[in-house]
C-alpha cells in the first residue's frame, strides 16, 4: 500500500494499555501516512490504568512505529495529556526529532494553532481527581463489554453500536459539558489571536468556527477524537484540515500484508534500538 503524504497529523486519547485501545486499527493507520509532522496529543498511554498483566504485543508496536518516525527525522512532538500526566514533569525533553511538551505553538502557513490536550477546561480532573480516575476505570470496563456486545452483533450480521456515545447523547449534562469545553477553548484561543485551537481529551473529533462568547471574533476549533472508539484523526495537507475516520474496508488484512508488516516491524525495532543508544549517549 502506497504511503500517504500528510503535512500534519494529529492523534490523541490512544489509551495505550487498556483494553479500549484499538492498537491494530491504529497500526493500519500509522503504516499508511508519510506525515512530514506528527503530533500526539495526550492520553497515549494510560498510565491511569496500566498495569503490567495487559501490555499486548500490538500495543507495542504501536510505540515502535511511532518512534520509527523519529528515527526517520519526523517532528513527533508528544502533548502530555491527564492520563500521562506524569510525565509532565518532563515537559521541554528533547531526543532528536522528539519533544515532550505540555503544550505547542505552531504557525501553520502564516496561521498560529495553539495546541493542547485540553484536561485543563475539565472541572472534575481539577478538584476531583479521584474522582475522575473512578470514571476512567468504569469508561474502560464499559468499553470491554461493549466489544463483546458488537462481537454478538456482528456474529448475527446486525449492526455495531456504542454505550458512550449513546451516554452522552442522551444524558443533557454530558451535551453541556462537551458544549462548554469547546466554547471555553475558543474563547481563550480569539483572546490569545489564534487562528486555530486543537484538542484531544472530550473524544468526540469536531471541526468548525465557533465565535467567542464577547463576539469578538471566532476561532476554528478541532479536536482529533480518539482511537478507542470513533478511531479518528486530524490531518492537514494543502492547506486544508479535514477529519480521518478509520474504515476497516479501506486497508488490507493481516494476512494480506503479512510480510510487509514483519519487515517494517523488523526495521521499527532496530531503529527503537538505535534511538536508545542515542539516549544513553545524550544522558551521560
């Protein structure tokens, strides 16, 4: 399969080591793009939730390819978001073309982006930790079951259907919160003369111009989903944002790329060992 060119990609909420993570879709989606920037931003690995017991192989080799792009000299830059936050006490690292950042400013074909994963706009994750972290365990148990519903479903050839999202449809508080998160970026972002506000943290991607709440101008706001359910990315190419929405009918099988994807796995291995050699020579 022919790599696609992409100026800029941006994913978040991957929730690397749970088991809502869909790391293969993902994999399909990482070895399909040529990104010339790559931005991760927040929620890539649940630390919340890891656990030693539950660290499959494809997760792994999600971290590979992602890290393969580094060692091809692709800008990666890693946003830390609330379920990696501690990593933020190592916010300004730097490892060739790698930089951890809690935040970014980016100027985009003369236009500034201002991008963050978004967890400072959530009043639960600033006074309720624990709270929030009970939620992440239970969003995650929901998850399990509801892909053990949609196997059932689509063992009977009917279709696939999503507990969160019909949570948060149906449930006014939810629709409020989502509403005000993207009201409060856009408000902050026309304060600060962005052109663009990308976030993560709601996952729900959503592109359009939203105008500040004072009406002294508008914004557009993005936000890249995530890839535990809605399996989306944004991405920027001739000058244009537009929403990627993975579709299993649009890449090969396992089985049909079986030895290109052990190839490239190879080499995405011996470029992680390398990239750690250079580590090791950078801290000492």
């Amino acid at each position: 399969m022919a790599k696609r060119e992409v100026d800029i990609v941006v994913i978040s909420d991957l929730h690397l080591g749970t088991y809502g993570c869909h790391s293969k879709e993902l994999l399909k989606y990482l070895k399909s793009i040529k990104p010339k920037m790559l931005i991760l931003n927040g929620d890539i690995i649940d630390i919340w939730q890891f656990s030693k017991s539950y660290w499959p192989e494809s997760h792994m080799k999600v971290v590979r390819r992602i890290l393969k792009f580094v060692t091809d000299g692709v800008p990666v830059h890693y946003l830390t978001g609330n379920h990696d936050e501690m990593l933020r006490k190592f916010a300004d690292f730097d490892l060739g073309s790698f930089h951890l950042r809690n935040k970014i400013i980016l100027n985009i074909d003369g236009k500034k982006a201002w991008v963050f994963h978004g967890d400072v706009f959530d009043v639960t994750m600033q006074h309720s930790k624990w709270l929030a972290k009970l939620g992440a365990v239970g969003y995650d148990t929901l998850i399990l079951i509801n892909s053990l519903t949609n196997w059932f479903l689509t063992k009977l050839g009917r279709e696939k259907m999503s507990f969160s999202q019909k949570v948060k449809g149906r449930f006014k508080d939810a629709v409020k919160f989502i509403n005000q998160f993207e009201q409060t970026a856009a408000d902050l972002a026309v304060e600060k003369n962005y052109s663009y506000v990308i976030c993560g943290h709601i996952h729900q991607a959503e592109i359009r111009e939203i105008q500040s709440t004072d009406k002294s101008g508008s914004v557009t706001y993005l936000n890249s989903g995530d890839w535990v359910e809605s399996l989306t990315a944004l991405e920027y190419h001739h000058n244009e944002w537009t929403i990627f929405n993975y579709e299993a009918d649009s890449f090969k099988s396992d089985n049909d790329d079986e030895d290109v994807t052990d190839a490239e796995d190879l080499d995405a291995m011996l470029d992680v060992k390398n990239l750690l050699e250079r580590f090791k020579l950078e801290v000492h």
